[in-house]
C-alpha cells in the first residue's frame, strides 16, 4: 500500500474525471492521500473531499506565491479550521523566489505568521521552497520550527540540507522529479538519506513521474516515484512501500 502525502485533488485539472482518478489511484494501492489547500478556493474544497472520503486527509495554509493576497483574517479563518480532526498540517507554507507576485519581505513574513500558528495548534508545517534554501532554513531555525516538525515537500536541494532539516524534526518528501534521468540531487537524496526520513509524494497535477513527464500528474502514479527510490536504494518497492507508509501514517498521525 502507497499514501501520496502532497496532491492537489482540489485543483481545476480534476473537476471533469475527479472520481476516476481516485479510482485508478485505488487500484495502484494508493490507500490514503492527504490534499493540499493553500488558498480561500482550494482550502474549501479540501474540507469538502476529507469529509467525502473516508481515505483522504487535509493540509491547509497559504501558498508564498500569494502571499500579498492572504491577510489576518485568512489566518484566523485557517486557524478556525484547524480543529477538524482530519487536518494534519499547515501549508504549503515557505518561500518562492522564482515567482516575483509577491516580495520577499512579505513571503517571509507570512511564512512566520504560519510557523507560529502551526505551533500555536500543534501541527506540522509543509514547506514549499523554491530558489530560497538558505532563507528557509534560516527561518525555520529563528522560529524554532523543530517545536512541531514538518516535511520538506518535494524536496530538491542537496543532501547536506536535507540532513540539517532531519535535525529540526523534518521529513523529506520525494516526487516525480527523482524519476527524472536529469534529476542528480533528488536521486542523491534517494540513495543517502535513510529511508526512515522519507516520504513519497505526486504534487499532482504537477511534476508526473518518468514516462508521464509534461501529463497531468495524478495519485495512483505515485508507485513510480517509490519504485524508482527502490532502485537507487538496491531495495524492493515494496519494502520502499511500507516504510513511507508507516512513515507517513505515524507523523501525521493517520489511524493504520
């Protein structure tokens, strides 16, 4: 059995076949998916799909492309929701600096306001960084973000960094990219990082694995991303399986 533990089921791309790629992500044995909201429109249909599926969970937050747009009450509202027992995390929250919507100073701003609030409710955090490694660790570590823990989503920076966020209490999250023949770190990452620090994940509809690369991504690929893991670990997929199961389940605290 598989969990993709990052995947967009509430995003535009599903809204005409959404029971069908559930249904294939079932038959791959992707037994459980935790969806991720990270604005007002997608924060609600994700409240909609885990009280509609037993199977699948919630992370809600706001994403640091818009965060010019997400203001005290957003928070407050996140905050509110927070107490539903299937919400298992806070995000995606972090930094992006490839995309220039919004400054720097008003990304990092808000991704401390999310730190606290994940401490204040004591859940993990999901970090999204891109083009921002240094600024992300370097917030996590003034914000003493190892209070709760998170997952580095989609992970793709090097293996030193990856063990720097293992030591403030982080997960590393693997996606399609580690199937890319291009992918040097992620596939690093793979073969270094013990298997007790990682999880598996699609981001679907984004970055479909190896041979799906530029598709729409969905959950019941997600088998590729731990096949491919296997192979660099000179392990079975199964066993990668498991392992990412159990420990997925356990930190986010999602009943076996």
């Amino acid at each position: 059995m598989f969990i993709d533990t990052h995947v967009h089921l509430n995003a535009d791309q599903y809204e005409e076949d959404l029971q069908e790629v559930i249904d294939r992500a079932l038959q791959a044995k992707v037994e459980t998916m935790v969806v991720v909201g990270f604005d007002r429109k997608t924060i609600v249909r994700t409240m909609e799909l885990i009280e509609e599926y037993d199977f699948i969970y919630g992370v809600i937050g706001w994403h640091p492309v818009d965060a010019i747009d997400c203001t005290e009450e957003d928070l407050k509202w996140i905050e509110g929701l927070t107490v539903h027992p299937k919400i298992v995390g806070i995000g995606e929250t972090g930094l992006d600096y490839y995309w220039d919507k919004s400054p720097k100073d008003v990304q990092q701003e808000l991704f401390r306001k999310q730190i606290h609030l994940a401490q204040k409710v004591n859940l993990p955090i999901i970090i999204h960084n891109r083009d921002a490694t240094a600024d992300v660790v370097r917030i996590l570590r003034e914000e003493n973000a190892a209070t709760v823990g998170g997952v580095m989503h989609c992970y793709s920076g090097s293996v030193e960094t990856a063990r720097e966020c293992i030591e403030m209490n982080f997960m590393i999250s693997l996606g399609g990219p580690v199937t890319f023949k291009n992918a040097r770190m992620p596939k690093e990452v793979a073969k270094q990082i013990p298997l007790e620090h990682l999880m598996i994940e699609t981001d679907a509809p984004y970055l479909a694995p190896h041979p799906h690369r530029g598709k729409r991504n969905e959950p019941g690929l997600v088998p590729l991303v731990a096949e491919e893991i296997a192979r660099l670990k000179g392990l079975s997929t199964e066993e990668v399986a498991h392992a990412t199961t159990t420990n997925a389940k356990t930190f986010f605290g999602i009943d076996f």
